[in-house]
C-alpha cells in the first residue's frame, strides 16, 4: 500500500465539491491499494440507487488506483436497467468496480459472522465499516450494545486476516423520525458514541482506527430518499466526500516505535483471573484478540484435570506455564477459519533473526479431538514466517513448537512494519480443539 496515494491535495479538495464526479484516469505504475466496503442497505445500494460506493470509485481512482474488494457485487433487487437508474449513473455499468461485503436489511450482529472470511478471501488493505442503522430500526435503544460489540468484533476479525489493515469506521447515518425506523431514530447519537468508546479502545499503532462523521451537515429531509433512511444521490455524494476526506487526512501516521527485543504482553494468558475450570469467551479487552467465521469458541480457560495432567486446582497442565491457556475450538467443519492474535508495538528488522516458541496443548479424549495447529510470524501484512503441524504432544500436554526466520530471509521492504503472532487451527474436520500457552519470541 503506496504512502502516496493522493498525489495532488489542492486537486483532491477541489473534488470534495457535492456533484464533483470524475471519470477515471489513466496511471503510471503503482501498487493498486484493495479497499473493501462493509455495510447494510446504505453500503450495498438499491432500489435505483448504486450507493455511496460508486461516487467514492471514482474519486479514489483518479488519484490512486484502487481495487474495491468484497464477495458479493450486486445491488438489493439485481443489477437491472433501472437499478440504478442508467440517467443518475451512467458508468455504473462500463466501468465501475462493484465488489462489496454489504447486506441490505442485516443487523451488524449478522454481518460480522461473515467478516473474517471476507477479509481472508480478498486481502485487503482499507477497511471501510459502516453497520447499525438495521440494530437500531429493529431492535431500539437494545440495538445500541449490540451493534457496538458486533462492530468491535468485526475489527478483531478483519485484523485476525490482515493484520495491518486500515480500518475506517462510519457513524451510522439519522434516522428520520417518519421512517419505518423511527422507533430507533432517538439511539442514534448513543450509538455513535458507543462506537467512538469502540474506536478509542481498539487503537493500535500498527493498525490505526479512524472514526468517521459523515453525519456533520447531513440533512435528512435533503439527503434522504423519501423512505427517510438511506441516500439520495445527494446524501451518496456526502457519504462519499466524509469517506475521501477520512482516507486523505490520515493515510500517512508516524511509524510505531522500535524496540530492541520483541514484547509480548500476556504470553501466558494470566492477565484475567480464573478458577479451576473456567473459560472466558472471546475477551473484549486485551492484547490478545480473535478472529473467527461460523460456529467457533475461542478465549480464555483455566483447564481442570479431566484435559490436562497436573491442571487440577490452580496447577499448571504439563508441558504449559502457569495455570490457564488460550484456546481454539471449531464445531463446524466447514468453517475452519478462526485465529488468535497479537499485534506488537515492535517492528520488523530484515537484519535480525526471530525465534517464536508456543506451548501447544493436546487435550485428554474426554476434552475433544486434537485440531493440529499453524504458527505465523507476520511484519505487516506479511506472513515471514510458519510451521503447522510439526508435533502432535502427548494427549493431556503440552509441547513446545519452535518457528525460526532467518535474518535477511524477508523482503527488506518490509523494515518498519509491526510484527504480528497469529495462532490458528488446520484441522478441517467439525469439533476438534487445540490450547495455546506460553509464547516466547526473541530476537538477535
């Protein structure tokens, strides 16, 4: 991802003007940034209208060639002659890029199941989220905790993929009080700031968030279509323009501080307390975070006596450290998508060599079917390094798996982007579980 991609700022404020679409242009050689748009009804567009996608499109690609990514590429209702209406969009067909992740009339608690795959199969490295208009519309003020963990969720799940991506978070947009959503339209300004306490929680150097309003000086009774909840053509330029000056104002952050040795916090997952048997699923807060699709577990556990040897009480399961561990469990086969991860305030040096080390546990036959397990070492976005399945511990232990990277053995370019530990399973068979414990990752 180029750290030019708008090359001429006093031309790129002079487009912000509402109605100032452009026509692609042609680009010398550049690295092409992938950007996937996650969202509702306002992201995927229809009944005539193409979203505020397609106005963005085509900003963006005058100054940057831009890959809009997603697994889905059509309108609510199809792809018609008047959806959208050919007159308000006239390149929607020859030359707009359509792909998308947006579900028109889906909560955000229903989007973010569907989020980590998504990012797995298109890899991007701009993340555009805005979700929970459908909370709010159906569910009132109980929409507003929802969707703010769901969207927390959903950042986890992006960077469970792409570690470094870029993030940017929409404010959901008014609600008009004659709307079928009425019921939600007084939540909104809770829900924004809900999301905001989200954004300021999930900062990370390596992987900034940003918070975007395009709500300042959005006029529902001019901005709206007569439904009173998503855009007109008007209201699809404002989202758009917030969205530009979002990605123009903070794509270029200070690099994150280095440091002599890598530094893992909570390597051995004792941070929240637990008693002799407990589990913590998916814990909000931490340096450890989680990425999953489908019907997966994944958290924190104190495991007793009846998974691992030694484990009973508050001892320490043989071949681990400490008393609790991380762990993965998948319940569907056909998911096999799910991770844990941690994003270091450390960078990648090409010139060092890096040694990670992780306790793998195997559980007693009453705890589940072994699920094998991968280690990856990422700068960036980058895997620089993986082993999967080297070892098979002992049922009811742990063992130690050691990853080596050899100095000079990644791209130099990669120098100054943050080291990610991402652990994961690679089973592909439904209810089979792998623990982690104990991470070690040194340097020199």
């Amino acid at each position: 991802m180029g750290r030019a991609m708008f090359r001429c700022r006093t031309c790129l404020l002079a487009l912000l003007a509402p109605g100032a679409l452009i026509a692609p242009a042609a680009h010398a050689a550049a690295q092409v940034t992938r950007v996937l748009p996650i969202g509702d009804s306002i992201t995927q567009g229809g009944n005539g209208h193409a979203s505020w996608r397609y106005r963005l499109w085509f900003t963006l690609s005058r100054f940057q060639p831009v890959d809009f990514v997603g697994t889905r590429r059509e309108l609510f209702g199809g792809d018609g002659p008047t959806n959208p209406v050919a007159s308000r969009y006239p390149f929607y067909w020859s030359a707009f890029d359509r792909d998308h992740e947006a579900y028109w009339g889906w909560r955000a608690t229903a989007i973010e199941p569907r989020v980590h795959a998504a990012a797995i199969a298109t890899q991007p490295d701009v993340v555009l989220v805005m979700v929970g208009t459908n909370d709010l519309g159906l569910d009132g003020a109980a929409g507003v905790p929802l969707a703010a963990a769901a969207l927390g969720r959903i950042i986890d799940d992006v960077r469970a993929a792409r570690p470094a991506a870029r993030v940017y978070v929409g404010l959901p947009l008014p609600i008009s009080p004659s709307s079928g959503f009425a019921g939600g339209a007084p939540h909104v300004p809770a829900l924004h700031q809900a999301y905001a306490a989200v954004v300021q929680s999930k900062q990370h150097p390596a992987a900034p968030l940003v918070l975007v309003d395009a709500t300042f000086g959005f006029e529902p009774h001019v901005d709206m279509q007569p439904d009173g909840i998503h855009p007109n053509q008007a209201g699809e330029q404002h989202v758009a323009d917030a969205w530009l000056r979002a990605l123009w104002l903070t794509w270029t952050p200070p690099p994150p501080p280095v440091r002599p040795q890598p530094v893992l916090v909570d390597p051995s997952f004792e941070a929240i307390p637990l008693a002799d048997g407990q589990w913590r699923e998916r814990p909000e807060h931490g340096p450890w975070r989680f990425g999953a699709t489908g019907a997966a577990a994944m958290g924190v556990h104190d495991p007793s006596s009846a998974l691992y040897f030694g484990a009973g009480g508050e001892g320490t399961p043989s071949g681990a450290q400490g008393s609790q561990a991380l762990y993965l469990r998948d319940f569907d086969a056909a998911t096999g998508t799910l991770a844990a991860f941690q994003t270091l305030a450390t960078t990648f040096d090409p010139a060092r060599s890096y040694i990670l080390t992780v306790a793998v546990g195997r559980r007693l036959p009453v705890g589940g079917v072994f699920g094998g397990f991968r280690i990856e070492l990422l700068a960036g976005n980058t895997v620089i390094g993986s082993i999967e399945d080297t070892l098979v511990p002992v049922a009811g232990t742990f063992a130690d798996a050691t990853l080596h990277v050899a100095r000079n053995h990644a791209p130099v370019g990669l120098a100054g982007t943050a080291l990610t530990v991402r652990l994961s399973l690679t089973a592909t068979a439904g209810e089979v579980a792998t623990d982690f414990d104990s991470v070690r990752l040194l340097s020199h």
